[in-house]
C-alpha cells in the first residue's frame, strides 16, 4: 500500500477539514497516517476517520525554536515511515509537511491552501508570512488553492508560478455530505425542544453564525447591525455557534457585553453537531473578512437558507448573488444591515434564494466526487514519479 501523510497544526483541522477522505482513500489501497499537533479532538479524530494518529509539537503562532523541533520531528517521522505521498494543510503545517518532506526526500508533497492568515496582516508581520508561504510552495510539488479566487491572489503575490498550482473541482477542500446536511434525517420533535430550550417562538426569524467568535469573522459588525435591527423587528434572533477565541484575534468588550447581556443573542458554544441549529434557523450571516473555501455557506446551503456573505475568497463563489444569497463587502455595516433586512422584509425575494439553496450546493459540491478528483490527482503524482499504483482493498 501507498503511504500517505495527512498533517495540519491541529487536529481539529484533521476533524473538520478532511472528514471521511482517509477511510475512501484507504477504500483505494492508501495507508494513511495523520499527523498533527495534540488537542481535545484529538482521540475523536482518530475514531472517526478509522486512522493512526501521530502528535507533532506545532503551534498556530510565529514560533521559531519550537517550530525547528517540529520540523526535526516531521523529517524523523518521514525517514522512518518513508511516504510517497504528504498533504498538507494550514500554514504552519505546510511549511513543517513541505520542507520536512522535501529534507527527507518524499517525493510527492502536495500542499492544500485553505485561506490565508496573511492577507490581513501588514508591515514585518506580512513580509515574514510572505516568506513562509513561498517556502512552503517552493518545496511543493503541487498546490491546491480551494478556490478560483485564492489561485489568483497566490499568482498574483508571485507565491509561486502557474503550473504549480491547481483548483480541484470546483473548490473546496473536502465537498459537503449533502446525504449528511440534510433536515430529513433529524429528528423534527428533538429540534423542537431545542428551538423551546433556547427560546425561539414559531414566529421569530433566526440568523445564524456558525464559526470561532473572533474579530476576522465579521463578529463585530453583525452584533452590531443585529442590535441595531432589533429596534425595528422585535422577532429576530441572532444564533451564534462557535468558540469564544479571545488569544488570537480578540473580540472588543462592548461586542462581548452585548453578546452575554442581549436575550436575543444566542451564543451556543462550539458544538460538534450544527445540523440542528441549521434547521432551526432562517439565514446565514457570515460577514468573514477572509476564508479559504469556508464548509458553513455549504452546509447552510444543504438546509435551503439563504446565505449573506462577503465578497472574498469562496465566499463568493460558493454564493451566487441574487441566486442563493447575498453578497456584500466585508466590514461594511451599512451593507450587512441592508442585506439582513431584506431577508426579514422581502419574502418574495427570501423565497427564491431559499428555493435555490440546496440544489446549488449539490450539483456543485458533492463531496464523493470530490474525493474522486483527489483520488486522480494522487494517481496522477504517483504516475508521474514513476511509483507503485495502490490496489484496492
């Protein structure tokens, strides 16, 4: 069997980024390994996607010394296992997968490019990040923007050139199980008592965010708007599921106090299971400053809500303005506030976008054809490299 390699910083993004690829993959003759840093998730993952999991040290900020043990660790785990195959994702594991693997020899090192933490950074911070990123494409032998968009804005940067770089499908990193995201297959009289748990009356119209609560995330602004809409429409509600992240990229304090002391804000938490708090709501509101190929617009999609997004990478490729949703641009109160108005006040209008939601998401992202599509792209490496072709099992 073809070894393969699956690393990101941490295993929440083996979770969430890539669920179900490594069973199909393992369906085709591969042997994968996962790889990542440890974490909460991390014994979850390893039942879920039926494979051995290895920790490697790794953090998610700029950490020179720690991050040189980790590439000493990765080299050390490839010389051992001898892969053909590395692919990678998020920045800090794609420069420890693709100069690790290059360092050890792997000839095939494949890099998926999911959003870029660099496009809102500026001065030193940038340059730096820059750097790191054409590293990591340097020691590449193929990168995989999830979107149309993200490709141009890496040839753009001079990242790398344009043979090295490949948009699967029609973007994404993994598909959506639109069999999975699908109200059908949930109980009606359990999302009932969750709408009754959380105080959702028959006739309120819910928004909901589903991501980490941080200022990059649009947070500030759709709090803002939110409160703001609650003056003129007393049966909104706004549904927030996701982690509190205050290290990173910290919320203000009045967005905090209007989160924890508003009754019509609904802050859930992390929760491992969204589909139901999909089903009890209405619209997206996902007012992102960046995102790779974001998983929440689709899966919204799959419970026909209409999406607002902004105008950036995925994003708007994923929603089709006037389609399936709303397109605005991001940090623009004004525009978040028209678009989620028009959501509550125009049921023509909310009517057809919720008519094309699910139907948009399917005939594009399917996931299995996806996985088909990777599963190519491995062939086609190994092909190329002149490596043995797994067999089924």
């Amino acid at each position: 069997m073809a070894k393969l390699f699956r690393i990101t910083t941490v295993p929440l993004s083996l979770q969430k980024l890539i669920s179900g690829q490594l069973p199909y993959m393992r369906s085709k003759g591969f042997e994968p390994l996962m790889i990542s840093a440890d974490g909460p998730e991390a014994v979850a993952v390893v039942k879920e996607q039926a494979c051995e999991h290895v920790l490697v040290p790794m953090t998610r900020k700029v950490t020179p010394l720690q991050d040189l043990r980790s590439l000493w660790d990765f080299y050390r785990l490839c010389r051992k296992h001898k892969p053909e195959i590395i692919h990678s994702h998020t920045p800090k594991a794609g420069i420890i997968g693709m100069l690790g693997g290059m360092l050890a020899g792997v000839p095939v090192r494949l890099h998926t490019v999911a959003g870029l933490p660099l496009m809102e950074t500026t001065g030193l911070t940038r340059r730096i990040l820059n750097a790191v990123e054409k590293l990591t494409y340097t020691c590449a032998t193929k990168v995989y923007p999830n979107s149309t968009v993200l490709k141009d804005f890496i040839l753009e940067n001079g990242f790398c050139g344009p043979d090295k770089v490949k948009v699967i499908g029609n973007g994404s990193s993994n598909g959506i199980n639109t069999a999975f995201f699908n109200v059908e297959d949930l109980d009606f009289g359990k999302l009932q008592e969750l709408k009754h748990e959380l105080g959702i009356q028959a006739d309120d119209f819910v928004f909901v965010f589903i991501g980490r609560l941080v200022k990059d995330k649009g947070i500030r602004e759709l709090v803002t708007v939110f409160k703001s809409l609650q003056g003129k429409y007393k049966h909104i509600k706004l549904l927030l599921v996701g982690p509190l992240e205050q290290d990173l990229d910290p919320l203000p304090t009045e967005t905090l106090q209007e989160i924890e002391q508003n009754p019509a804000i609904l802050s859930v938490g992390f929760q491992n299971e969204v589909r139901p708090y999909l089903a009890i709501s209405h619209a997206l509101a996902f007012p992102s400053y960046r995102e790779g190929f974001p998983n929440v617009p689709m899966q919204a999609g799959c419970f026909e809500l209409p999406s607002i997004v902004t105008d950036i990478n995925g994003c708007n490729e994923i929603v089709v303005e006037g389609e399936n949703g709303l397109i605005i641009p991001p940090k623009n109160v004004h525009k978040l506030q028209k678009a989620m108005e028009l959501l509550v006040t125009d049921k023509a209008l909310y009517d057809h976008l919720k008519s094309n939601a699910r139907r948009m998401i399917v005939e594009r992202y399917d996931q299995r054809h996806f996985w088909e599509l990777l599963y190519q792209e491995y062939l086609e490496h190994l092909n190329k490299h002149e490596l043995a072709i797994p067999k089924f099992s």
